[in-house]
C-alpha cells in the first residue's frame, strides 16, 4: 500500500468537481425563504437544498447532542450536520468522543475514518478505520469507508480495490458505486465514471446525490440534453439553471475542455 500524502487534485476534473457544486449552493442562497425556519425536526441530507436547511440540520443535532451527547443516533446526525456545514474539526471532536463511548463500533469507526479524511487526516483517518476491520467479518461500509479516504489522498487505485471489495459483501450498493464512479471522475476517466453512477443512480435506494453526481460526469463528456434531464428532476428550476449554465461557460473555454478530454484518454 503506498503512503497516503496530503490530497492534491489531478487533472482538471478534480478541480472542476466542487467548482461545480459550489455554483448550487449559490444558487440555493439566493432563493432563501424571508420567514425564519422552524427548527422542529431534522431534514434529511437529500431533501437539503440550501445554506439555511444546513444551518437549520446544526441547530436541531446540537440541541439533541446537547441533551444527550451518548446517544449513538445522535452523535452521527450531529457529526453528519456538522460536515455538511464544513465544520470539519468540530465534527472529528464529537465523533472522537463518540468512539470512546462506542469502542468497537463500525459505524462510528467509519464515520469518524470518512470525518478526519475531510478533515486532511489521511494517516490518522486510515489508521481508524482498519482498525475497525474484522478479517472474519469484514463491513462494506468500512471498506467503502477507507476507499473514500484512500481517493481524498490520490490513491484511486488502492481506493478501487476497497470499493470492489465492499461490493462482494453488498453488491449494487449506490453509496459505493457512486464512490467508485467519483473515483474515475477524479482521475479523468468519464466513461467509466459513467457507467458506476449509472449503476447507483438506477438503484431504488439512491439519493439526489447520486443523481446530480450522473448529471454532472454526463454534462463533463458534452451530454446536454440527458444532463439537463437529469439535473431538472432533481434541483428547482433556479439550481439546475445555475449548475447548467456554468457548466456551458467553462466547457465553451477551449482549453478547459481539451484539458478535460485529455484527462480523459488516461
């Protein structure tokens, strides 16, 4: 196994990803409701559409947390919201407090793994989540777990090989096709990615998430029309708009798009 080194992108798919989703979340923040939002229950990740649903997701985990911090549901509701709001560091503190609660879990071991990766804790975030595995019992979610650390430190091929193996375990699991599909979308290989986030977008257990992601690789190889079918039964009007047009911008910019295709013959 190579050394796991700080996560840099390669090519210019790996820069243009999160370029991509940051234009949704724009467009989320421009169309914020002029009432305060109530605060009576949590919202699941994929019905979050903007910054006030996120900040909304915090407050309804923290108040639980607060009233029950041993609480394993909450714990990982807390630290999801908390990741979901780029509060890195504070979601790797609940969670390290949550795995001296729960010492032996896999659930919390994985999501701890998944939050010091996001954090940029490669070494510490691989270290965690091994160590969790059970070579008589091994958990898809683990190995789905260290092979998205191992592609948020440039080691696709390594992270490959842990998201086949979880799929043995669970086969047509979204979650882990739709990493692996990411996995040749960072690496340049859109074809391929293609055909993974198909796989899990055709699944009855897929999210939004998966969707916008096989949107977003058909629109990278010029698939407009079925990107924007895709994109528009998912977003409003106003987000799909948003995620098409800069989409149309950056591929009208010549050399982007070489780079991209280039990228994609590796």
């Amino acid at each position: 196994m190579s050394s796991v080194s700080r996560f840099r992108p390669r090519g210019a798919l790996a820069i243009v990803l999160p370029l991509v989703l940051a234009v949704g979340l724009t467009a989320c923040s421009s169309n914020r409701k002029k009432h305060a939002l109530k605060t009576s229950g949590p919202i699941s990740a994929a019905a979050i559409r903007s910054p006030d649903q996120i900040r909304q997701n915090v407050e309804y985990w923290r108040d639980r947390y607060a009233g029950n911090p041993k609480d394993k549901t909450v714990i990982l509701s807390y630290a999801a919201a908390l990741r979901l709001n780029r509060q890195m560091h504070q979601a790797v503190a609940v969670l390290g407090k949550g795995m001296l609660i729960f010492r032996g879990d896999r659930e919390v071991a994985s999501a701890y793994g998944k939050a010091l990766a996001a954090a940029g804790n490669f070494r510490q975030a691989l270290r965690v989540v091994r160590a969790a595995h059970s070579a008589d019992a091994p958990d898809w979610r683990l190995l789905s777990a260290e092979g998205a650390i191992l592609d948020q430190s440039g080691d696709h091929n390594n992270a490959r090989r842990a998201y086949h193996k979880a799929l043995k375990i669970m086969p047509g699991e979204p979650t882990v096709l739709n990493n692996l599909g990411l996995s040749y979308a960072l690496s340049g290989d859109l074809p391929k990615a293609e055909k993974y986030l198909r796989q899990a977008a055709a699944s009855s257990k897929a999210d939004s998430r998966v969707r916008q992601n096989l949107a977003l690789v058909l629109g990278l190889q010029g698939k407009f029309d079925e990107a924007e079918k895709v994109a528009r039964a998912e977003l409003t009007k106003e987000q799909a708009d948003a995620n098409i047009a800069y989409l149309r911008h950056m591929l009208r910019q010549r050399s982007t798009w070489d780079k991209i295709r280039k990228s994609g013959k590796g």
